[in-house]
C-alpha cells in the first residue's frame, strides 16, 4: 500500500485516525515505569494498524518485523543492564551483527550469489527471497536505538508497544525519513496532539501528494517511454529530455513522499526531522549530499563515519572513511553493481571537490551550480537502471555513441509538448512557490478568517485534483520502493 492510492487515502488513513482519536491518552507524567504510560494505548493502535499496513503487501515479512523489534529491544534492554561493563559491547556486536546479517540476507542474498557463480563457475541455486519492503530503513532505525542506548544517546525505552511503534511507524515506515529514536523519544510517551498540528499536517500531506502525484508520475511517464526506446528510435536530444523528467521524477517522488510521511507524523502528535531542502539549488555536490535524503546521511556520518575517525586522523584516513561511507550508501540503495559504482562515483566527485574544487566552486557560484546539476544528472543515469549494460547504453546515447541520431521528430514533439510540465517541475523544485504563497498569506495576516478559508480552499482543490488523477490514471510508481 502506498500513500497516493485510493485505498490509503480513503479507506486506511480515516479507518486509523478514527480509531486512534476515540482511543484517550493519560496525559501527565508518568511515575516510573508503567505499562499504561500517557500514550500506550494509541501507541497500540498505532502499532496494529502500522502492521496491518506492512501486511497489506507482505503479510509474510510482518514476522521479520516482529523478530527484529523483539531482538533490538531486548538487546537495549540488556545494553542499558550491563551499562559500563564489557557485556553491554559484546551485547551491542552481536545485535548490530544480526541485524546486518538480516539485512543482507533478504536484500543481498541473490547478488552475492550471482556473483560468485559468475567467478567461481558454480550453480549454487540462488535464495530466491523477495525484498522486505523498508527493510532497509527500519533496520538503521533499530541499530541507532541500540547503538544510542549503549552510548547514553538516548534513554531506554521500556515498553515494549511503544518501541515496537517505533519501529513500525507506518507515515515513515517503508521509505523514511530514518527517523532516529532520540528525536522522537519523548514524542514516543508524551506527545501533544492539538488541532493547529493535525491542520498544518493535512496541508503538509496534500502538498507531498501534489507533488507525487501531480508532477513526478507525469514526467515518470516520460522517462518511461524514452528511455525504452530501441537504438533506431532514440536520440540525443529524447536522451536528455528522459534524463531532465527522471531528475525531476525521483525528486517529486520521495520528496513528497517524505513531505506526506512528515505530514502524517503531525497528525499523530509526532515531529520528523526534515530530508529534504532543495538539492537542486546546490553550487557543489558536497551542498547536494547535505540537502538530499538528510536523515541517511546524517546516519552514516553518526554511525560510520564519525565512529571510524571521521576526519580526525589526517587526511588519509580521512579519504579511507569516505571510501567506505560512500561504498556503503551505494550499496545500500539496491544489491546490483550499479548502485555500487554509483557510491564510488560520488565519492570521487566530493574527493574531488575536498582536495581541489570547493574553494574555486564557491567563487563561481553560476558555473559551480552548472556543473553540480550536470554530475547530480549523470548520476542519475548511473542510478536509474538495474544493470551495468543499461547504463552504459543510456550514457552512450546522451553522447551521441552508438549511431543514435541527435535529434528526431520524437524527441522534438516530446519536449514542445512537455515543456510547460518541465518548466513546472523546475520552478517547483525551488523555495520560490513556498515563498510567494507565504507571502501572499502574510499580506493578509490581519484577516485571519480569510487566510484560513484560502488554505482550506487550495488544499482542497489539490487534494481533489490529486484524486481525479488517481481515478483517471494506471501509472502510479513510488521510486523508493527497491531499497
């Protein structure tokens, strides 16, 4: 289930939230430890309709969830226990081993397999395990809870239900933002819910659906057709028009995924960090990696990064825990080679800019963005397919290799009829739409009547235009659903 889909929208969510708001909550603090803290009963409800939500696609992998809440509690349970002793390590290596383990098990099993038998000249069968959706995310959740608890980061959590809400979260569950449980702990137990939240957290949603549903399944739509397209048909220009609608695609797809995942987190009391904030502005692809899926980098630096040396130890070991960082980010994004070359070409471009560029970059501001929205885009390519060959067949094509002609009436009729969507999605890609309705509001801050009638009225609009579109419309992809 996917949050832009009827279903969701119309049956899911209201079932949920009816539920979770008939349910009280004993606000107060709590004195010590109680089963019934302030929010343990809509905690429950939560957690049974998170999983009834992973289960709607994979009722299967509902009991890997639950083995992995179970495993990641007890082992804070038993971290915090043998606080300051060398139990509470050897407690700490072998949740966070086992947790990898699992990972790469479902997510990496039939690659590495593949691969040896490719070198090795075997038949070992492959496992054949279909992808756990979310797996990759909720398995960084649960190790940062473990790792936090083991280093005083963040204060055990006792019960049981809310930890497991925590892991089950369905707003944020199957493509993030990770959401670290030091930000959300006391949220967790002690939550607020109030009426200008739940409100600021409708518009938040519809805004992440508009952006779903509106601009990147219909440049998706181009990306698909041209991108497909046999080697007599294709060509330059329609190559790079494909590339400009995937860049704006995957975009629009997880930021308003994130932006629906962060707006429903309101409407239950609860405050995610932001994962986005306008990559493609950058002038540097070190800007881009700080603007672009926040909450993953921010997790490695925390846990890989940072804890290998970080840049503490010359620069050596400083490129050394670059390498690995960014060999990890490749490859947790998906099991082919693809998606590892794609970690190691980031990490010679911000090689690249820590040793020479950056300082150059910064005094060229329009050259420096030029250049990042080029690499970002090149990236791209490297990132949008499953297999080395058709990469290497798309980046030859938008250079021209491989007798592609430069320009046919395809290409040409695809842009002149997309421009408007293209010329939308880059303008939307900016603060500057959120600027002018902001704005626009402020202007008349002095009726505040009418200024809430206009919001409810737009949000409205979208919403159901959104809807018309769903109804209308068989292309609904969500990006993210592959790592």
């Amino acid at each position: 289930m996917v949050f832009s889909s009827l279903t969701f929208l119309f049956l899911f969510l209201p079932a949920v939230l009816l539920v979770y708001y008939c349910v009280p909550s004993f606000q107060g603090k709590d004195k010590g430890y109680s089963f019934f803290s302030s929010h343990v009963l809509r905690n429950l409800v939560l957690f049974l309709f998170s999983l009834l939500f992973y289960a709607w696609g994979e009722p299967v992998y509902v009991v890997l969830m639950l083995f992995s809440i179970l495993l990641n509690y007890v082992s804070g349970m038993l971290v915090d226990r043998y606080r300051g002793n060398r139990k509470a390590k050897v407690v700490l290596f072998w949740s966070v081993l086992i947790n990898v383990v699992l990972l790469g098990v479902f997510k990496y099993g039939d690659f590495v397999v593949g691969n040896l038998n490719a070198l090795l000249g075997t038949s070992i069968p492959l496992p054949g395990l279909p992808l756990p959706i979310g797996i990759s995310f909720y398995t960084f959740q649960t190790m940062s809870y473990t790792i936090d608890v083991y280093r005083g980061d963040t204060k055990l959590q006792k019960n049981i239900v809310s930890f497991g809400t925590y892991v089950t979260l369905f707003p944020q569950l199957i493509a993030g933002p990770i959401v670290r449980y030091a930000t959300v702990a006391e949220q967790m137990d002690h939550r607020r819910e109030t009426i200008d939240q739940f409100s600021d957290g409708i518009q938040r949603f519809i805004t992440g659906l508009g952006k779903k549903v509106l601009i990147a399944n219909n440049v998706g739509i181009i990306w698909s057709q041209l991108s497909a397209l046999p080697d007599n048909q294709a060509s330059v220009l329609g190559s790079w028009v494909a590339l400009f609608a995937y860049f704006f695609q995957i975009y629009f797809d997880f930021s308003g995924y994130s932006d629906m995942a962060i707006g429903l987190g309101k409407m239950f009391g609860f405050t995610f960090l932001e994962n986005f904030n306008y990559p493609y502005l950058s002038k540097s692809i070190t800007e881009f990696w700080r603007r672009w899926h926040i909450s993953l980098s921010t997790w490695f630096k925390e846990y890989v990064y940072i804890p290998l040396g970080g840049n503490r130890r010359g620069l050596g070991r400083q490129i050394f825990n670059m390498a690995v960082v960014w060999l990890l980010t490749g490859i947790w994004h998906g099991a082919s080679w693809n998606f590892l070359f794609w970690g190691v070409y980031y990490f010679l471009l911000l090689l690249l800019e820590k040793l020479f560029l950056l300082k150059w970059l910064q005094k060229h501001p329009v050259i420096a963005h030029c250049y990042t929205i080029f690499f970002v885009l090149l990236g791209w390519a490297l990132f949008a397919f499953d297999s080395l060959p058709q990469v290497l067949t798309f980046m030859g094509r938008l250079f021209g290799i491989g007798g592609v002609s430069l320009v046919n009436s395809m290409a040409v009729y695809t842009l002149l009829s997309n421009l408007l969507l293209l010329l939308v999605a880059a303008v939307g890609s900016t603060p500057y739409p959120t600027r002018a309705v902001k704005n626009l509001l402020l202007r008349g801050k002095k009726r505040e009547g009418l200024k809430t009638l206009i919001v409810c009225v737009g949000s409205l609009c979208l919403f159901l235009i959104c809807v018309a579109y769903l109804v209308d419309g068989t292309y609904n992809p969500f990006l993210y659903f592959r790592f």
